[in-house]
C-alpha cells in the first residue's frame, strides 16, 4: 500500500506516523484497536466512490445549497426556536476575525484576546439578566435547559423535576435524553384559556422529592407567564429550585426572571446578533447569582478577571477549573467538549453594541409590531389570534380552526405566495387543533404584515 500523507490531515506524514509509533511503543495503528473485539472489526474493503477535487467539491455543495429558499427571498413568519432578528454588521466583523473564529476552546498561552472577549460578554450578558454568573455558552437552549436541570438535581440531592406541557416538543426530547435514566420528568397542565400554568395542578405534583421546577418566559407558545412569582414561591416551600428560560431579547421591556424568585436562569442566544443559518447558529447559556453552591455545580467554563503582578495589570482566566470535566475528566459531574464561545462573543458584540436602550427599543418594537399583527389577523372572519388571552410578545398562536382550511392547507398556499406561515401545532398540540405559531419581530413592517394578513384572506376565501 503506498504510504502518503493527506494535505488536510495533520500527522499523516509516514515518517511522523512511523515516529509517533515508536514514541508510544506500538508497531502499528491496528495495535492500538487490540483491545476491540475481533467480530466488532470490519474487514472488508470499502466501497468508498472517487473523491471529488476540491474545486469540484466547492461546486457540488453550491449547487446543493442553491436549491434552498432563504428568508431574505420570501417574507418569514416562523420561529419557534430560531427566529429572524437583524444582524448588525459588526457581530459578523468581529466573530471572523482569526483569534475568535476557533475560540470555542485553548490554554492561556494561546490567547489573543478571547479570554477577556468571554469575560465580557459574561458580564454584560449577567446584566442583562440581572445575575452574577453567567457560563461559556452550550449548544443551544435545550442543552442549557438539560444543563440547569441536572444542576439543580445535584444541589438539592432529589431526582424529579416539573415542566409545563406547553414546552418546546424539540426541547422536551433533549431534556428528557440529558435526565435518563435517573431524573424523572413530570408535566404540568396549562389553563386552556390562557395558557399559564395551571398552580392546582403544580401544588398536587409538586414533593419533597422535586429538585426542580422548569418554566419558560415568553413560553413557546409566545405568551408572557404572569404567575412566576407564585410559582417560585411554591417551589421554594417544597425546597425545589426555580429555573427559568428566557428569550433575552424579550428582556429589555420584560422583568427579568431574576426578579420574581428564578435561582437559574437559561436560554437562547440566537437573538442576539445570530443568523438563523437554516436552524444553526444556535447556542444557549446558564445563569445563577454568585453562590458557590451553585457555581460549583457548572459543568462548562466559566472566565474571571484577576491582577498580576504589575500594577494596574490584569489578567483572564478559568474559575474554579477544578469543577470541570476537564480537570475531573471520568469523574466529571458532567462533559463538557467543543462549546459554541465564538456565538458567546458575538452575543457579547451585539449587546455592547445595543446598551439598556437599545434592548428596551427592540423588546418595544417587537411588542408593538407583533400586536398590531395579531390584531390583523384577528380581524379576519373565523381566524382567532392569539389563541391565548395572556399577552404575548413575539410570538403567538393563531387558531384556524373555524375556517374549514387546515394549517398545512393555509401554510401551503402562503408559500406558493412567497410567505413562510407560522409552525403547525396540529401534531405536537393536538388539543389546539389547527392552530400555528406564527413569529413577527423589529424586521417585520407594517406593509409585510398586511401582506401577509391579505394572502390568508385570499385563502380563505379561495375554493
């Protein structure tokens, strides 16, 4: 077999290869997998097609992604877990820059700044939500949600945790994968006209073995939670903890969770200064007040400011690095691998960028653009937007029901007028029949609203 090296493979040089072996003692990389069992290997040939250049390559995905239909195409109505904010240029300037592209992970020797980038997005970011400490982002806002659980599990010792049923059904999957097989995952009911969460069923739920309660506000279904106040006191009488996802574009007009008894605090980053990028560009973060019984609990990074020892000097760096899986590794409460740091500065750009008034100048052009929509809507015969009396803030459910069309029907006919409709419910939210969330933001104008308003007239109306 000729030996060759890969262009694209470090390490791959045969005389290097041949070295490494002989440093570690082995004669060849099979002896490395001696301890898999004979039957687990496979030893026929594979049928691997003929590689493409890299030119061709290039082409062949182009010609793949050219078959999409992006949102500056067509006018975009649908959230549900990633949503159509706008993107200030510098967040793309700035996240592309060398020393922050790989920035996820890297020892202090090789940093150029991203330790203190990290450090300020944390702080502004614990602003924001008016905690203390603020980690290096997870994958997204399910991880988070997972995350928060588990730590609540090892700081109270207790293995059931409460969630409202009108969650995020993608969301609820990955909780439930991160709790198996020892937590256990209860829902509570919502209040059919509102959609809040139903207290008398919480309170009969609710038990001395109940390490958490999880709720989110806004709620996926878009409307404000009114009750938390209530609902961390509850807990707090069974000795749980109160953790609360939020979407922290919402939280320049709305109280943040802090305020009404949350001792942690998660959600989505993506609103703040990430392109949608066909459902990525996703990536969560946790937040708790600067107790060490919490902050031992973090699985993932977390960076501090520290003087050296020239005056007026400071540096930037891991806290309490002996709590990570890193430090722990097979004893690690839990792992923690590649992170998505890169969205935490961008986040931590975007944020700089907006200040307190600016954050209060999105949540209020959000709120006001998405009423006038619901009003809109709402407006049409047998249409009946929201579907909940609570307020909502970007988002909100709109019931067809009455109409004869289903939302596969409406949504079908949106698209064919270069519309993205709102995410059928009738499948994950069966009880609300043919209902969609639908999701306007600061992007969205008067006139895209109306014309989206004058197309599901059209289909209505059409045979």
């Amino acid at each position: 077999m000729k030996k060759v090296a890969h262009p694209y493979i470090p390490n791959t040089v045969p005389e290097i290869k041949e070295q490494m072996l002989k440093e570690i003692g082995v004669k060849t990389i099979e002896e490395l997998f001696s301890g898999i069992p004979e039957e687990l290997h496979y030893r026929k040939t594979l049928h691997i097609p003929k590689a493409l250049s890299e030119y061709e390559l290039r082409r062949y995905l182009e010609g793949l992604l050219s078959k999409n239909t992006s949102t500056t195409e067509y006018l975009n109505f649908l959230g549900a877990g990633c949503w159509n904010h706008f993107i200030p240029a510098i967040c793309d300037e700035i996240n592309s820059r060398a020393e922050f592209v790989t920035g996820y992970a890297g020892d202090p020797y090789e940093d150029h700044g991203r330790f203190q980038a990290l450090f300020e997005y944390q702080s502004l970011m614990a602003e924001l939500v008016d905690m203390d400490v603020v980690n290096v982002p997870t994958f997204d806002w399910a991880q988070a949600a997972a995350t928060s659980i588990r730590m609540a599990t090892r700081i109270t010792n207790r293995t059931d945790v409460l969630l409202p049923k009108t969650i995020s059904p993608d969301r609820l999957k990955v909780i439930k994968n991160y709790c198996s097989p020892y937590i256990n995952v209860s829902l509570i009911d919502y209040k059919e006209d509102t959609g809040l969460i139903d207290l008398e069923d919480l309170e009969n739920k609710i038990s001395s073995n109940t390490a958490a309660v999880y709720f989110e506000n806004p709620s996926y279904l878009g409307f404000l939670e009114t009750q938390g106040q209530q609902i961390s006191k509850l807990a707090k009488k069974h000795g749980a903890i109160t953790i609360v996802g939020v979407d922290p574009s919402s939280l320049g007009i709305v109280e943040p969770p802090s305020h009404y008894g949350a001792e942690i605090v998660c959600g989505d980053l993506q609103p703040l200064g990430m392109h949608m990028n066909y459902g990525g560009g996703q990536s969560g973060f946790i937040a708790t007040h600067d107790d060490i019984k919490f902050v031992q609990e973090y699985p993932s990074r977390l960076f501090g400011i520290a003087p050296t020892v020239v005056e007026g000097e400071y540096g930037f760096g891991d806290v309490y690095y002996d709590r990570t899986s890193f430090a722990q590794r097979e004893k690690g409460k839990e792992s923690v691998g590649t992170q998505t740091a890169l969205w935490g500065i961008t986040a931590g750009v975007y944020l700089s960028l907006m200040g307190p008034e600016g954050m209060y100048e999105l949540g209020k052009s959000i709120m006001q653009k998405s009423q006038y929509a619901m009003q809109q809507i709402g407006s049409i015969p047998n249409v009946v937007a929201s579907r909940f009396e609570s307020t909502s803030f970007k988002e909100f459910v709109v019931d067809f029901s009455y109409t004869g069309k289903s939302v596969k029907e409406i949504n079908k006919y949106l698209l064919d007028n270069r519309i993205f409709g709102g995410k059928d419910l009738s499948e994950d939210f069966p009880e609300l029949k043919q209902s969609a969330l639908f999701c306007v933001t600061e992007i969205h104008t008067k006139e895209d609203i109306d014309q989206l308003v004058s197309v599901i007239k059209q289909c209505i109306n059409s045979k």
